[in-house]
C-alpha cells in the first residue's frame, strides 16, 4: 500500500488532536489525557523543529494516522537521540504495512537529521510489541522512570 507521510506544521494542529483522542481510547498514556495541555505541548512542538517533528500518514487524501519524533541528548548513546514519541495508525488501516512503512520513513528521517539512536516506550500488551522487534528495536533490562517537575496532568 502506498503512503504518504507529510511534514506536520501549525496548520494541522486540529486534526492531529482529533487522532490523538483517537489514540486516547485506543491506548492511553500512563497519565491523564488533558486535552487542553497535549494541544499546547503539540502547538509548542510545530512551532520549535529543534524539539522534533510531527508526520501525517496519509493513504491517497485519507489520513490515517501520524508518528512524532522528540529529540534528546545522551553521552550513553553517542550523541543526539530521537524518541518515537506518539505512533498512531488508525484501527482500520493496521494491517497493511503502513506501520513498516512509516517507521522506515522515520528511520531514514533520524539519519538526516543526526540522529545516533531512537528509542520508544510500549505499553505491555500492545500488538504494535512484534512490529517493533522487526524493525530491530531492543528491550532492556531497565525500568523507564519519570518524575513529574511541572504539575502532573
């Protein structure tokens, strides 16, 4: 199937918080959905290319989902990293090669940009686990931790 992943940019700010609700329900994050707060956090990261990138994944003028890359700095892995922060294909479009595709595209995108390494976190369960381990992403025998130093949503 053929796809089309598209630069996001302030624009697209609506509809990529319809398929964020979208990804809510199909699975959550660990913490509260404040929509009001995840419009904000998504508006801030449109606007700032030095904090990542957002991409529409589109099938002819469908769009079916979106992936976000978040960049960070680690001296353990060499340099500037990137995270696949949200990945969210539509129910009715999984399936298909779409998911593949779009982590190949984002691959690609992280070696353009200087990337050394992408990491993502997965919620236990998730079938997403097996397209993962495919594409060469490890599990590790660490805990992903966080501390909340801003108020928690």
């Amino acid at each position: 199937m053929a796809i089309d992943l598209t630069l996001a940019g302030p624009q697209d700010l609506q509809q990529l918080l319809e398929m964020m609700r979208e990804y809510q329900a199909d699975d959550p994050w660990s913490c509260h959905f404040d929509e009001r707060l995840a419009r904000g956090a998504m508006d801030d990261l449109l606007h700032d290319p030095s904090a990542g990138r957002v991409w529409i994944i589109k099938t002819g003028a469908d769009m079916v989902g979106y992936i976000v890359m978040s960049f960070d700095y680690s001296r353990e892995y060499r340099g500037k990293n990137a995270w696949v922060d949200e990945f969210f294909v539509r129910p009715a479009h999984r399936g298909q090669g779409i998911g593949t595709k779009a982590l190949e595209f984002f691959e690609d995108q992280a070696r353009l940009l200087g990337v050394k390494a992408i990491h993502l976190g997965v919620n236990h369960g998730n079938p997403a686990l097996e397209l993962y381990r495919r594409r060469g992403f490890e599990g590790h025998q660490r805990y992903l931790m966080t501390k909340w130093i801003a108020e928690k949503p």
